[in-house]
C-alpha cells in the first residue's frame, strides 16, 4: 500500500504554507482523499503533481 501524506506533511515538504497546499487541491491541481475533515495525498498523485509542475 502506498503512503498517504497529509497536507501539513506536503506543506513541510515543499517549505510552504498549508494554505497553499489547500489552494492546489481546490483548484484540482494537486488530487487528495478526504477523510473526515482532512485530505491525504498518496505517493502516485504527489508524483503525478511533480511531473507535471517539470519545466524542462
């Protein structure tokens, strides 16, 4: 089973705000399951959000 991030862990990751983790995942640019009140980002769509975001 894949790992599943939370947007906190995404956030840390990329060493920026929350806020714009969730932006990403409104605008449907970033895929998350909800679960309750929070999302979780599996490791294929966090791979899928960085070959995207790839300039060259």
């Amino acid at each position: 089973m894949s790992k599943r991030y939370t947007c906190a862990e995404i956030a840390e990751r990329y060493n920026i705000k929350l806020s714009t983790v969730w932006d990403w995942i409104r605008k449907k640019k970033l895929s998350a399951i909800r679960i309750g009140k929070e999302y979780r980002i599996t490791d294929e769509d966090l791979a899928k959000f960085e070959e995207s975001r790839k300039t060259a």
